[in-house]
C-alpha cells in the first residue's frame, strides 16, 4: 500500500522539558504557526543532519558518508 513502508513513521522517541523550555518552544511554534511535535521534530532531524552532514535526500537511499581519515 506505502511505496515505502520504512517511511511510515510508527517509532516514537521520549523527549521531556521543563516548564521554562516548554514555554519557549510553544510560544516558537506559535510564532511559526507549528503545532510544537512538528517544530521539535523538525528542528532535531535538522540538527542531526547540520552534524553529521547529511541531506534527508542522502538518508533515504540508506547510505551515510564516511567520514575523511
């Protein structure tokens, strides 16, 4: 039924904030006019891109750049 059935998105990651830090992402994704879990979902796969970097583009064919030795 999927084209890709590993893109379904059915893994869940626990994340906890404080109040201070719930405060500023929803006040953030209000900003943005983003419901919060898209906002910190969209800024953690970004980051995780910006370090090891990657495109989601490189990540969907399933291959990781080596790093230089």
């Amino acid at each position: 039924m999927y084209p890709d059935p590993k893109r379904i998105r059915n893994k869940r990651l626990t994340v906890r904030f404080d109040g201070y830090e719930e405060k500023l992402l929803k006040a953030m994704a209000e900003y943005l006019g983003e419901q919060p879990t898209t906002l910190i979902r969209d800024l953690a796969l970004r980051q995780a891109e910006e370090l090891l970097g990657v495109s989601r583009e490189s990540l969907q064919d399933g291959s990781l750049p080596r790093a230089a030795a």
